[in-house]
C-alpha cells in the first residue's frame, strides 16, 4: 500500500470516528431531555407519596421549585439544539460522478483521485468536527442546568419534607 493510500485510509477512519461521535452526542441529548423530564415527575410523586394525597407545598417552597422547574426547561431547551442535525459540508453528487467516471487505468489519475477523495473527507471531517464540538458544548450546558435542577429540587424536598 502507498503513502497516499495510507493517508487516505486515515482520514476516512477519522471520518467514520466523527461521524460515530455525533451519533453518540445525539443519543446523549435524547436522554438528557428524557431524564430532566422524569426527574420532575419522580421527585414530585416522591413528595406526594411521603406527605400523603392532600399535600400542599409549602410557601417556603414555591421558589425552589419554580427555580428547578425553570433549570429543567432550559436544560431541555439546551438538549434539543444539542440533537438537531448541524450544517456538514459533504462531497457534491457532481464530484462523485467525476471521480467514478475517471479513467482508472493510468496511475497518474489514480493517484489524483485519491487526493480529491482526501479533500473531500477533510472538508466533511472539519465541518463535522466543529458541529460536533458544538453539540457537547451545548450537551455540557443542558448538564449544567440539570444538576442545578437537582439541587434546588434536592432544597424543595428538604424543605417540604420537613
């Protein structure tokens, strides 16, 4: 194998991994908003059960949980723009057909080819690297509300609880 095909071999192996990286930030965002929306409902249901049928909380209480209430959404907010599908350059059908119809018989060609191939996965492999990057930003962002949903929903708990 050449120096060309090794190179070539790397970055398509560096694209598949980029292309499974978002693949696993995607599945992450789902559960994040999959978690913050049962993390309401067990802790709600937690304190029901506890203080019984006719429970009310108390007025101690309203801000805590209005402030977890409000870290869950913003969370969630945070979590769906972390699953939605962010701009990727790929390689035009038009430079697809050139590089099937070439003549692959001269080693020249062959050669050149197997640059544009490289081009074109660095292309991809930059764009996807820097939405990648940018959905975990925004996964770490929905984290960091959820634990500060936890810990006011962890205060309202305390408090009603008592």
């Amino acid at each position: 194998m050449s120096a060309s095909a090794d190179v070539a071999d790397f970055i398509a192996s560096e694209l598949k991994s980029e292309y499974d990286r978002r693949d696993s930030v995607n599945a992450r965002a789902g559960a994040a908003l999959t978690s913050a929306t049962g993390l309401v409902t067990v802790v709600t249901t937690v304190i029901t059960v506890l203080k019984g049928k006719d429970f009310t909380f108390p007025p101690g209480t309203a801000g805590w949980l209005i402030g977890a209430l409000i870290s869950l959404l913003v969370s969630s907010l945070f979590a769906v723009a972390a699953a939605l599908p962010w701009r990727v350059h790929v390689t035009n059908t038009e430079t697809l057909r050139l590089l099937r119809d070439q003549n692959w018989y001269d080693q020249a060609k062959e050669i050149d080819t197997r640059y544009r191939i490289t081009h074109c996965y660095l292309t991809t492999l930059e764009t996807l690297r820097s939405g990648n990057g940018f959905k975990y930003f925004l996964l770490l962002c929905a984290a960091t509300f959820q634990i500060a949903a936890i810990i006011t929903l962890l205060v309202t708990a305390c408090v009603a609880l008592r």
